[in-house]
C-alpha cells in the first residue's frame, strides 16, 4: 500500500499518482475507497 507523509506529519494512504504536471486531489468519503474514482479519473487522463 502507497503511503506518503506531508509536512505537517500526515500520513495519506493508498494514493495514486498518475500523469504529470499540477496535482489534483481526489477524497472519498465513507465508507468508499479510493478505487471508486478510477472512472472519474479515467475520464480526466485518458
């Protein structure tokens, strides 16, 4: 599982990092995982 630790010392789990370029943050709510926005994600960088 991919982790990453920003600078105020929050770890964010299981991201995705597609493309280049300006990120983009996509959150989930609960009870929903990440995978659910593949398809949004699909249509943006196809």
């Amino acid at each position: 599982m991919s982790t990453i630790t920003v600078k105020d010392g929050t770890e964010i789990y299981y991201y995705k990092d597609w493309g280049t370029g300006q990120p983009l943050f996509f959150h989930h709510g609960w009870p929903l995982s990440g995978d659910d926005r593949d398809a949004c994600l699909f249509f943006l960088w196809p």
